[in-house]
C-alpha cells in the first residue's frame, strides 16, 4: 500500500531483524496514520526536492522490536512518528540541512554509529523542531 507517491507501508514497517527473530511488526491503524502524516510533510517533500531515493533504514518498531535493537525506550519508532534513512546519491550533511531549513520537523538528528552514517527525522502535532547535527547513537 502506498503512502504517498515514492513511499509504501511496507518499506517503513520492514525489519530484517523482525523476520529473523519471528517479531509480528504489523502496524495499528493509528500507527499507520503517523507514518503517513510523516511521508507527506517531510519525507515526500525531500524525495521531490532531491529526486533521488531516500532509503528507510528503520521505521515503526512494535515494542519488542524496539527492544530487539537496543532503542529508548520512549523512541518515536514505536509511535510511527520517526525514521532512519540514507540518501546514497547525496552527501548527508546537505540533507540534514535541508530538511533543517525547509521542512517541518519534530526531532533532526544526524546519527554515526558502527553502520555508518543516517539521518533521523520524526514528525508529529506541536513539533518540538529539535536538531541535532553530530548524535552519537
Ligand atoms: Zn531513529
């Protein structure tokens, strides 16, 4: 099911570790909500300003999966109010800023862990606009 033009449901609930571990990462209705309020105000807007694929690293995360990997335990992944993502045509600092500086936002971190480099973006009601640019995850 598409969420919008460029984004499906499945690439923002799919989970490698969810398969491996036999973790039911099917999304509530009001999961799903979320996560469409957060293609169409900033994930969709940024595919259309870059024109190049932005590739979800991870998006909802039931609470066991959430566990699973190691995330707060208050992470917005649960809500469906957050993604990971990579833009592999694009430098990250430039997308980091241009969601910074054109698009709305609840929380921007630019996170470098073992696996490289991705960008976190949540969105939800009352944005908090909180930015982050060097978040060690
Ligand atoms: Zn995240």
């Amino acid at each position: 099911m598409k969420l919008t033009e460029n984004f499906t449901i499945n690439e923002l609930i799919f989970s490698e570790t969810a398969v491996t571990n036999n973790i039911d990462n099917r999304p509530s209705v009001e999961v799903i909500a979320n996560l469409k309020a957060l293609c169409e105000n900033v994930l969709q807007p940024l595919r259309d300003y870059l024109k190049s694929p932005v590739i979800i690293t991870s998006g909802y995360r039931c609470h066991e999966l959430n566990r699973k990997i190691g995330g707060v335990s208050n992470s917005q992944h649960i809500l469906g109010q957050a993604v990971d993502f990579v833009v592999p045509d694009r430098k990250l600092k430039e997308v980091f800023d241009y969601i910074k500086n054109f698009l709305p936002y609840d929380q921007l971190l630019l996170e470098s862990g073992k696996n490289g480099k991705w960008i976190h973006v949540s969105f939800r009601r009352n944005n908090r606009h909180q930015s982050v640019e060097n978040y060690p995850a």
